[in-house]
C-alpha cells in the first residue's frame, strides 16, 4: 500500500476527523508507516491525537507556504504509532496567502509532500468541511479520496458538489486522482431514511462504498477528550472494531486489486472469498459488545450484500452543482 488519501467532504460534521485519526492508527496497527496531514484550522485532528495545537513551532501553515521544511514539523504520535503533520488556526491565513498568489498555488501540498512520499506506506490528510484552497491542495496531492458520510437527506446533494471539484481537478492538474470509497459513517440502522440513503449510495456507487460500516458510538466520540485514537482508549469497542475492519477492507481491496492487475486472464475470475484474509483477524471484526445493543449488531463486519458493480460511479447520478459549497456545520 503505497497512497495519498485525502479525507475530504465539504460538510462538517460527518466524520472526516473521526476517520482520519483512527483509520491512521488502525492502519498503523498493521505495521503500515503512516502520516496524518492535518489540513483544518480547526486543528481537531492535532488536538485528537494528543498534540497541543497552541504549543506548535511548525505545523502544515508554514510547509504549506514552503517556509519550513516538511520534516522539521512532523510530530510522532504515541501512543497511536503514527506520524503527524500538525495544524492550527494559523492555517486560515495560510488559505488567504494562497488565495493571493497568481501560479502554484494548488500544488504547494504536493510540491511540500514530494521528498517524504516514498517514507510511508500511507499519507492520510484531514481537509477541511469546504471546497476552499486548503481542500484543493489536498486532493492535487492526493491519489485518491475517501468520503466520509453522515446518511441523511442533504448528503447525497453535497457529494455531488464535491465530485464535481475532484473531476475538475482530474482534469486540471492531476488526472490520476481516484475515489478511494465512500463510508458510510454514524450509522444507526434503526433510521429508516439512513437505510434509503445507503441503499441509494450502493445504487449509485457499487462497490466504491466501502462494506464497512462505521456505527454511531460513544467511545469513537469520548476518544479525542483524552488525545487518543480510540483504538488506544477501548479497543474492543464497537468503533475501534469499525475503524480496524475499514482499514482492513482497505488493505485486502488493494491486495485484490494487485492480484488482478498482476494474474493473467484465465485467473481474472477467481471469487473474492479465495483471496487469503490480511494482516487484521477477521475475528476481531465481530462486535462482541453487540449483545447490549442488538439493534446495530453487526454494523462493524456487514457486508452490503446486493452491491452493484462500480459501473454506477462512473456517472453523474446526482446534478453536479457548479457553485462551490462552503458549508461549515
Ligand atoms: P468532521 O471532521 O467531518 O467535521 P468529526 O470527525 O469531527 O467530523 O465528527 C463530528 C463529531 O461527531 C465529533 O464530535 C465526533 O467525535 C463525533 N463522531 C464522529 N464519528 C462518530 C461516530 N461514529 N459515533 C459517534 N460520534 C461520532
Ligand atoms: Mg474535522
């Protein structure tokens, strides 16, 4: 595994933060070199992962604006066992610095990130809720996106603004840039409208919405309180095990994908079950919390049977709005 991911949704609040830290630390778990941008002035996922955002010497603002090297503002973070590129509110003044200048100024990211590529397995970075400079940086250094998202009623009207904004900067400045997966996140299967939504998601998406699913659950929400992925605050809980099994159904897709790409013609159909398990236990996928909550047993390791094939994603199901959408709750 060798990626860029920006975690990125212009709407705030669905969980971009919440998967980014501990998706770091679960890949981290792996034994997978693991960086974490952190691209919000808010600094949440700084704070998140136990770094004091008010005591930074360096932090993305001044990589971003090439006044210090990347490497003299990473941060290690334990425990969590990952690397972290901290951020403040300083960053805000970064965004309007950018905006000011006339050349270059999407690819500041990419252009900071470039010597320490090839240090880590995975670089996940944290963007902020809008479709502003910082989250454009993010997806120019990007080779993939991963949408975190809330199933409700006006998610499915912001996803389209923001695969309006990735297909732009496909076409711009960096074709390669792919759609990691869709996830659904503070899923709670009692609601029946969360359950259209992530019927519709399936409809239209396939298999680019990951299987796992990310339940609604108070640990992943006290966890930031003590600076701790939640992995490291109770691991057995129900959004620890989510975060592994995405993590896991992450490093499994690619293996596939590597298979496939690798496997001459007559193995191309081999069924997914054949493919050997990874590096985490299937068995710590099953919640074993679930007895006291029967109602969303097994959200963490279901599966979403019936998914269509990807041939959804490749059209606009829903109406690319033009405008850009700053929305910041
Ligand atoms: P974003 O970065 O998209 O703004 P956050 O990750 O900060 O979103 O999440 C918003 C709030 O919801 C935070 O208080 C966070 O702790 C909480 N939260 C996120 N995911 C979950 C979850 N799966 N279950 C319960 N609370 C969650
Ligand atoms: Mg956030």
């Amino acid at each position: 595994m060798k990626r860029v991911i920006a975690v990125a949704n212009q709407k705030g609040g669905v969980g971009k933060t919440t998967t980014a830290v501990n998706l770091a630390a679960s890949l981290a778990a792996t034994k997978r070199r693991v960086l974490l941008i952190d691209l919000d002035p808010q600094g949440n996922a700084t704070m998140g992962s136990g770094v004091d955002k008010s005591q930074l010497q360096t932090s993305s603002c001044e990589v971003l604006l090439g006044e210090a090297e990347i490497s003299s503002a990473l941060v290690r973070v334990e425990p969590g066992g990952f690397v972290l590129l901290p951020a403040n509110q300083d960053l805000t003044a970064a965004e309007v610095r950018l905006l000011t200048m006339m050349a270059g100024r999407e690819t500041k990211l990419r252009n900071a990130m470039a010597s320490l590529r090839e240090s880590f397995d995975v670089i996940l970075i944290d963007c902020p809720p809008a479709l502003n400079m910082l989250t454009v940086n993010s997806l120019v250094a990007a080779d993939s996106v991963l949408i975190p998202m809330q199933c409700e009623y006006y998610a499915l009207e912001g996803l389209s603004a923001l695969l309006a904004t990735v297909e732009q900067i496909r076409a711009a400045v960096n074709e390669n840039l792919e759609l990691e997966g869709i996830l659904r996140t503070m899923f709670d299967p009692r609601n029946n409208l969360a359950n259209e939504v992530s019927a519709q998601l399936i409809m239209h998406f396939g298999d680019k919405v990951f299987r796992t699913i990310i339940p609604r659950n108070i640990r992943l929400a006290e966890a930031p309180s003590f600076g701790k992925p939640v992995l490291f605050y109770d691991r057995e809980s129900r959004g620890a095990l989510a975060y592994l099994a995405l993590a896991g159904e992450m490093i499994r897709r690619e293996e596939e994908e590597r298979e496939k790409a690798a496997a001459p013609a007559a193995e191309a159909d081999v069924p997914a079950q054949a493919v050997s398990a990874d590096a985490v236990p299937q068995e710590t996928v099953a919640p074993e919390t679930a007895a006291d909550e029967p109602a969303t047993e097994s959200i963490a390791s279901e599966g979403t049977e019936g998914a269509m094939t990807s041939e959804g994603a490749e059209g606009a199901p829903f109406a690319p709005d033009p405008h850009r959408v700053q929305t910041d709750s």
